[in-house]
C-alpha cells in the first residue's frame, strides 16, 4: 500500500479513537512530516483522502480540523450519513428487481485506483445493473467493485441486493457516501432500459462509498429517469 494510504489510515484511528478530538485542530504538516519521516507533499495526500472521506476539513490560514461529526462512524451502528442501497431504500413500498447486463473482473483503471484505494493489481468487478421498482424501470447502476472486499459475487447477489450482502453475508457496516449530483442527456443505454427519449433530462449520481472503517468498497455511476429519482442531503457542515 502506498505510503499517504497507511498514514491516513493511521490519522482515521486517532480520529476515531479520540486522539484526535473532533472540532480541534490536526498537528501542522510540518509536524506530522517530522513523525512520519516523510515528505509535506505525502501528508497532503493523506489528509487528502481524510478529507474526501468527510472526516476533516481545512479553514485558510488556520489549518486542518476534525470535523464536529467524525466520531459518529466509531460510536453509532449507524451513521447519521450512513447511505443505504436500493432494496433497503424501498423496503416496504416497492419490490426491487435487477437485469445484469454486465458482470466482468478485471483490472482497475488509474481513476479507479485512486477512488478504490487500491493496487493496479488488485481485481475488481466491473458491474451494470438495471433496477425496476414494481417492473417499471428505475435506474441504471454501474458499480466498481474490489474482489478483495466483495468476494464471490452470485448471480443471486447481483439481481437482489449487493448491500444486503456487504452487511448479512459478509457482516461488513456500510457507512457514508460521497456524491456529485447532475443532470445529463440521455445516451443510447438510457433511452432503451429507461425508456427516455431524447428531449427528458437524466439524473446522474456519481458515488464512492465506504464501510463503517472508512474503506472505500464500492464506485458507481447511477442514471435515472427524470421522473423516477430525487435525492434528500442533510448538509453535515464544517464546525463552526
């Protein structure tokens, strides 16, 4: 594993463990590069990833703080940003089926790497789903996936809920998502499992996901028809 990879690591537990309090403020760079005998430059990319993870936040000219939060993922079974997938979502209110169109293992790409944290040699599956509530069409899902972390995956799995499986089969706690929202075109893929036509905006939802320990497990792109998708935040913020 990379190097900025084991010091975020390390970082994460101090937070967690309360070595590092949430709401104050991280050692300077200087200081932490000084510890860990290396470069600023690596301590960048680990508060990097830190930061992506949701668990810091920076304020210019006074530096990386923990943000008021961040102790939530070691003291609750469940986050209050835990993200929950689509079966459990519409338990209760709909019946959630999938078609694979695609379940292939393969390498991951750079940008995959990066988002995964994982090693160019490190397989993943490589995953496009359609989801139907109550047989009409919901979205598309095209999900990254480590074999690492996931394991086998059936075609059971694949066509029910990946989810229910990470947390049941593999008792792994799924804690907070990062997501970029947007609106796009709809491509050929949409028009036909969607049913779009040309002129009805898609909303697309671009995600990485971790477990509770604050390992990404899954990077997917979701599409859903105009009418068929809406997402609620709760703005978490930085502390104040």
């Amino acid at each position: 594993m990379a190097k900025y990879k084991d010091i975020a690591t390390i970082i994460r537990n101090r937070i967690l463990n309360g070595t590092y309090p949430t709401g104050d403020l991280l050692p300077e760079q200087v200081k932490l590069s000084k510890e860990f005998k290396t470069s600023r430059m690596t301590i960048q990319k680990a508060l990097d990833l830190l930061s992506y993870e949701g668990l810091i936040y920076s304020k210019q000219g006074k530096g990386t703080f923990v943000k008021s939060n961040a102790d939530s993922l070691s003291k609750l079974d469940t986050s209050i940003n835990q993200y929950v997938g689509t079966t459990e979502l519409f338990k209760d209110r709909a019946i959630v089926r999938s078609t694979v169109l695609k379940n292939e293992l393969r390498l991951p790409t750079v940008e995959e790497q990066e988002k995964l944290q994982l090693n160019k040699a490190d397989a993943i599956y490589d995953i496009i789903r359609v989801r139907y509530l109550n047989k009409e069409p919901y979205c598309v899902e095209h999900s990254i996936m480590p074999v690492k972390i996931l394991g086998d995956l059936s075609n059971d799995v694949l066509k029910n809920s990946i989810y229910s499986h990470i947390e049941h089969d593999l008792d792994l706690k799924i804690g907070a998502a990062y997501r970029k929202i947007s609106a796009d075109k709809p491509n050929n893929m949409d028009q036909k499992y969607l049913k779009c036509d040309l002129t009805e905006p898609v909303l697309q939802v671009q995600q990485t996901v971790f477990l509770q320990n604050g390992k990404p497990f899954e990077f997917s792109t979701t599409r859903h028809r105009f009418d068929m998708g809406s997402i609620t935040t709760i703005n978490m913020g930085n502390s104040r």
